[in-house]
C-alpha cells in the first residue's frame, strides 16, 4: 500500500444511514507537519495542536462564507494554551503557548497529551458576522482532543457526536499521518444508531493515526457506513495564515505613539504572528513615519 505522505490534505462531508448521520472525516498529514514546522513543536505538543488543527478543519465543513470556528483548550498543564481556527474554505491556524514542551510517555508509549494540556476549560466560539462571536465552553474531562469535543457537542449542542482526532509523529519528530472523523446523529435519529456506531469506531483495528499512514477518508467512511453513505463535499483543506505586514503596520499605529516610541529599539521593532510565527521586521525609519502618520 502507498504512503499517504505529502499527499493532498482533503475533508469529505456526507450524510449516512438514511440521512439519520452525518458525518466529516478528514486527512491532515501535511496541515499538521506545517504547523510543527512553523512552531518547532516537541512531539507531544506536535500531537496536540494537530489533533486540534484537525477538529477545526472538520467544524469548519458545517460554516458558510466568512464564518470562522475557533477551538481553544485553557488548560493548566505544561504546554499553555492551544488554539485553532477554521473557516469554511478549509483553511486552518493555529498555536500553542509553550511549543517546546517535552513530557514523558505514557506506559504504553503513547504520547502523553492529556497531561500536557491538562484541566481547565475548551471554548468554542463560532463568528457567523453578528457583533459577538457565539461562545460555548465545557469544562476539560482528558486533554485528549477528540473526547472533549465530544463532550463539548452533547453537552454545549445538545448533539450525540463521536470525534476522533489522530497524528503520528515519526522519529525525526515529523508528522507521519493524521487526519479525524467526526460522526453526529440528526435529531429525530433513532438512539440504535449511535450504539452500532460506537462498537465500530471501538472495533477499528487500528488507532486513527496509524489507519491514514496507508488508508484515505473514503475508505474509512466505507468502514463506518458500509455502502449506505452519500458524500456531498470533498475540499482541500491546508495550514494557511493571511496575517502580512499591511495588517501588523495597522496594529501598531494603533497603538499610539508612546508606546510605539517605548517598544521600539534603536534599530526597530520584530513583530511576530502567534499564528503561523511569521516574523516581520519595522526598521527604525519606517517606525518614525508611522509616528509621524498619527
């Protein structure tokens, strides 16, 4: 079988089981190496903000037009914060506060990714262009990802929901695979449905991680809903910021000019994106000119 590496990162959306479903599965391999890379994260971290980038790839299929999904877990544990943001157009960003956290495994071997993100709450904001973002939040149950956006839908949403978020990192610290599902009753379902569901997904012979080193989304679909599935979308989806210099030029005049004066040194002011890290440089003479602007 063929590596799935390198190969084009894509979301499908569908609805199974008479319509009684629908459902989002997604592979992320290279959103999730592109964002190590840009943030130089440890692998425990690197699973983390993957796992997270994948949800918010898959939340991100259910917006429309300029709508945009934020997930953010507020732990207390070593690695900070942990944020991802998603839009209708399969475009992801995300980061972390302390990428180069570095705990041990788990007996098993797994990457310990709960006690990295550790207790706190997981917020959900959706901005759909009203004046203030929707804002749902449950409280942090694992730190694992995939079972506390579970949490989120049936506690937040009122929707019976199974998500399952994977990255495997390979031993040059790289993504090997990841990629997700994400499987929720409509509601006038019958509950039956989603007990079948759930011995499937504990049936796979596999974790999710290691099935897309070899495997595609169509594939695990097929796995889930036999033949009785429709796809209705299938996008390319990516680690994308459109943060640039015009933008972070417009910040720091809105700053003012004191505390343009005080940030800057004799040569300039470094501004980085939390987001993707993208560095950019003001030298000192463009400084003056933006002062002289206010």
């Amino acid at each position: 079988m063929e590596n799935n590496k390198n190969k084009v990162d894509y979301c499908l959306r569908g609805v199974a089981m008479d319509g009684m479903v629908r459902f989002f599965c997604t592979i992320s391999t290279n959103l999730c190496e592109e964002a190590r890379r840009r943030h130089d994260t440890y692998p425990t971290v690197t699973a983390a903000l993957g796992r997270t980038l994948t949800a918010a790839v898959m939340m991100g299929m259910t917006l429309k037009g300029e709508e945009i999904i934020s997930i953010r877990f507020k732990g207390n544990g070593p690695l900070g914060t942990v944020m991802a943001e998603g839009n209708s157009f399969g475009e992801v960003k995300g980061y972390v506060d302390f990428p180069k956290t570095d705990i041990p495994r788990k007996d098993n071997g797994k990457l310990d990714v709960g006690t990295a993100v550790g207790e706190g709450m997981l917020y959900i904001s959706k901005d759909i262009g009203m004046k203030e973002p929707y804002t749902g939040s449950v409280p942090i149950l694992t730190g694992e990802i995939g079972d506390d956006l579970t949490e989120y839908f049936y506690a937040s949403e009122q929707v019976l929901s199974a998500v399952g978020v994977g990255v495997l990192v390979d031993i040059d610290y790289s993504v090997k695979s990841a990629g997700g599902f994400m499987i929720q009753l409509m509601p006038d379902a019958r509950l039956e449905l989603g007990v079948i569901l759930d011995e499937r997904i504990k049936e796979m012979p596999m974790s999710i991680s290691d099935y897309f080193i070899h495997h595609t989304p169509e594939e695990l679909v097929q796995y889930f809903f036999d033949e009785d599935y429709k796809i209705l979308d299938k996008k390319e989806v990516s680690f994308l910021c459109k943060c640039s210099k015009d933008n972070f030029e417009k910040a720091l005049i809105s700053l003012g000019e004191s505390e343009l004066t005080s940030l800057s040194s004799d040569e300039g002011i470094e501004v980085v994106c939390q987001y993707c890290n993208e560095k950019y440089w003001f030298p000192i003479e463009e400084i003056k000119e933006l002062i002289k602007s206010l």
